[in-house]
C-alpha cells in the first residue's frame, strides 16, 4: 500500500504543481479597464477597443535586441486614449510565461502590473514593491530604462523578464508616437 501511494504521488504531485503555478492576479480586461477608466470604454459598452500595431523588420530587430532572443510576432494589441497607451506583454521567465500590463502616460511608465505568472517560484515580482520602481522610467536613446531596477533574491530571471517588457512598451509607446507626428504629406 505504501509503494502504491508513493507511485501515485510520484505522478500527481507534478500535476498539482504545473496546476498551482499559474495565479491570475488581474484579467488583462480590467487592467486596461482600470487603466483608461471611463474614458477607455466605448460609450460605456465595455472595454475600449484594441488596436493592432504591425511590427515592422526594424523594430522586431529592436525588440529582439531587448529580449536577447528570436522575437516571432507579427503585431501586437494596444490600447490608447490621448497619451496613454497600455499595453498587455508576455516574456518567459525561467520556464513560463509571464502577463504583464504596462500602462504608459506621456512617454512614461505610469503603472506596471503582473496579470498571470505561471512560474513555480519568483511571484515576488508582481508585489507593489516591486512594480512601483518602474512608475516613471523612460527609455534612453540606448534603449534601457532611466532608473535602476532592484533585483529580487530568488527571482532574477522573472526580474529581467518584467523589465524587458518595460523596455518594450516604452520603445513601442516611442513608436506610435513617431507615427502619429507624421503627417500624411510627409508620406
């Protein structure tokens, strides 16, 4: 009887674990909800609507500097309303995805926030300790953000993976901004 529970638990206890590592903290739709408020929603039918920004071969070359690996994507989904634009990311951490939305207000990080972290250990990163740091960063024209990011003892690869995605959003807020200041005669 023993051998057959050590059997069984030998089987399902990575089972539970695979299921106990994803903890949902936030839908990405009520972070963009929180983010924009009222004025994010569509004559308060619901959430506002997305747009798509394509990638261009430039900018993924850009995006795969960042993340120091193959970046695959085509476009992604944003929200905006006048100078805020959240955007809803995923970076792997050691082994699993990370969702985070990064809520940017006038070139800057307004709000950082780990929606769904499917990682067995390094949750530490979705703590108000963690993601205030990154509330007014900007990037630099080298691409890194302004400010100083403190690691976590534990956490460090969740850690590079949120401030790559913060490296992005800012990069692709810079982006959007650049297309909309040209005008269709400088086309």
């Amino acid at each position: 009887m023993k051998t057959l529970i050590a059997l069984l638990s030998l089987f399902l206890l990575p089972l539970t674990q695979t299921q106990a590592a994803q903890s949902v903290y936030q839908s990405p739709a009520d972070f963009v909800t929180q983010a924009l408020g009222s004025q994010g929603k569509s004559k308060g039918k619901g959430l506002a609507k997305a747009k798509v920004f394509w990638f261009s071969t430039e900018q993924r070359q850009v995006i795969e500097e960042i993340l120091a690996h193959d970046f695959r994507p085509l476009r992604t989904r944003y929200w905006q309303q006048g100078d805020d634009t959240v955007w809803i990311l995923e970076e792997i951490g050691k082994e699993a995805p990370i969702t985070v939305g990064i809520h940017v207000r006038h070139g800057q990080i307004y709000r950082t926030k780990v929606l769904i972290y499917r990682e067995s250990r390094g949750d530490e990163v979705r703590h108000d300790f963690f993601t205030d740091q990154f509330k007014s960063a900007t990037l630099t024209k080298d691409k890194q953000l302004d400010k100083h990011i403190d690691g976590i003892t534990g956490a460090t690869l969740s850690v590079r993976a949120l401030t790559k995605l913060a490296r992005i959003a800012l990069y692709l807020d810079r982006q959007l901004s650049l297309q909309n200041t040209v005008s269709p005669d400088d086309t």
